[in-house]
C-alpha cells in the first residue's frame, strides 16, 4: 500500500512538474537564453530535446549571424517542423549565402516563411536585386528588413521589395550605394506607415529623393542620413514635417545652415540628434534645438564629436 501511494505521488509530483514547473522555466529560458543556446540545450538528454521542441515560442528566431556555410544551413533549419512558424532570420554578416539558397528556400520551404516579420541581411554582399526579388516573394508578412552594406542592391531591388512586402515599417538600407532618388520614390509611395529608415552612406540620393520621403513618410520615428553630404537646406527644412521623429542622425550633413536648424526645431519630440561635422551650424542653430526640443535627452555637435546630455536644456 505505501509503495503504490509513493507511485500515485510521484505520478502527481511529475505532472506538476510538467504542467506547471517546465513552462514557467520554458518562459525564463525564452527571454534569457539566446536561440544558440537553446539549440545547446537540445543534445543535453532526449527528454529535454522533446520538452525544448514542444513549445513554439522557443522556434521563433533563427541566428545565424557571422556562421559560415549559412545558406545551407538556413536551408536546412527551415527544413525541420519546429521552424515552420519563424518570425526572425538574422544572417548579419554570415558567409556563404548566395541568391541561389534565397531560391532554394523558396522551392523547398516556402510554407516556414510565410510568418517572417524579420530578416537581417546586413553585410550579406552576394544577395543581388534577383536575391530579393526572391525572398520578398516568399515572405508577404515582413515588417523589418535590413540589408546594410551592400553595393549589388539597386533600385530594382527596391521595386521588388514594396511590391512584393506591403507592410514594412523599419528599413535599413545603409551602404546600398548605388540606390538612386527612384527607390525613394518608391519608398514613400508604398511604405507611407513607414516608423524607422536608414540611409546612411546611399551617396547617390539628391534633395528631390529626399523630400518625397519627408512628404509622405510622415510617420517616422526614427532617420538616418549619416555621412550623406550632398542634401542641402531644402531638403532638411522638410523634416519639420516629421511630428513622431525621436531619432535624427545628421552627422557629416555639411550643407545644414542655421537656418535649415530652425526648422528642424518644430520636431518637438525629438530625444536624439546628431550634428557632428555639420561645420555650418552656429550657436544660433544649436540655440534654435535647445529652445525647440524640449524632450531631446541626447546632442552631438562639433567637428570632435562633443556629445552632452540636454537634460539641463
């Protein structure tokens, strides 16, 4: 009799166990561990790996940032169940991914994209206009897409990308050199809701590109025209448009006057804003923020990179 009630109580013990102490782990795990990890985790014991695979939320994110052989391997990931509702791809800096796995993943795996919200393609320098002509294709449910640091993107790329993916609101398209004032366009035709862009170093991009951003893409929070030299006061007078913008990062805008300034003032929500080596602007621009950004927490101005605090502003 005692031996068959120590059986029932640890029958008990272990569904308690299971119903309440494993998905109360699982949870801590979701939010501390990273996806690498976990992955770790899966060759510990085979209990482990069936607890670890049943919970999707753990499934959610595939990192393969600055893997080599990452083509095949996110070929392959894609290719097992638990991934089939992937929200996230990061392939930062990862070697070996060429248009043709975009291809393969289209062919092989269309199914486990269809949720992607996420994709990191930053320094990925093989992914051509054709690359994202197919992997835009695959995935109609993308909201950021990041493709930092590459030279092959043109505005075909672009044309892909806001025909294909309708719901985009963060893109960062830095180091994309040889982007024209036409992706703009395009841009602020299709991504109106649009909350963070990034520009950085598109050296080819003119005032008139520009000001159609800052005309339609009236919901940004978030801009980046670092190192971009070529814009003048025309174009960053408009950006007194933005009324959300918290985050502007001017460095290196070397035609912004005084006067331009001014107008970027009426940005009354503004907590970041970068003018380092805006050799123009004086203390009557800087005079101008202070007066008119009351909620900026962060300024950088000055050819050295003078950065202070505005919490006395």
């Amino acid at each position: 009799m005692k031996m068959e009630e120590e059986k029932v109580k640890a029958a008990e013990e272990e569904e308690t166990w299971s119903k309440e102490t494993v998905p109360k782990v699982i949870r801590i795990m979701s939010t501390r561990l990273s996806q690498r990890d976990i992955i770790s985790l899966l060759l510990v014991s085979p209990w482990l790996h069936r607890t670890l695979v049943s919970y999707p939320s753990l499934w959610l994110v595939i990192d393969l940032r600055e893997m080599n052989n990452a083509g095949n391997r996110l070929v392959a990931a894609l290719s097992i169940p638990r991934y089939r509702h992937v929200r996230e791809i990061n392939l930062e800096f990862a070697q070996d991914i060429e248009d043709r796995h975009l291809e393969l993943l289209k062919t092989k795996c269309l199914g486990s994209l269809q949720d992607l919200e996420s994709l990191n393609l930053n320094g990925c320098q093989k992914i051509s206009d054709k690359g994202i002509e197919i992997i835009s294709s695959t995935c109609p449910e993308l909201k950021v897409f990041s493709i930092y640091w590459n030279v092959r993107v043109t505005d075909i790329g672009i044309q892909h990308l806001v025909k294909n993916c309708k719901h985009i609101i963060d893109l960062n398209l830095s180091g994309c050199k040889n982007l024209l004032d036409k992706s703009l366009q395009l841009i602020a035709d299709n991504y109106q809701e649009l909350e963070s862009l990034n520009l950085t170093r598109c050296v080819k991009l003119t005032d008139g590109g520009l000001q159609k951003i800052l005309i339609k893409c009236s919901s940004l929070r978030s801009l980046n025209l670092y190192a971009l030299s070529g814009f003048t006061d025309e174009a960053y007078k408009k950006i007194s448009l933005l009324a959300h913008l918290k985050f502007l990062d001017l460095c290196g805008a070397q035609n912004l006057s005084d006067e331009g300034l001014a107008c970027i003032a009426k940005c009354k929500n503004l907590v970041s804003l970068n003018l380092t080596w805006c050799v123009r602007i004086t203390d009557v621009g800087v005079m101008a923020i202070a007066e008119g950004c009351s909620s900026l927490e962060f300024l950088s101005s000055g050819a050295e990179m003078n950065c202070c605090s505005c919490s006395h502003i």
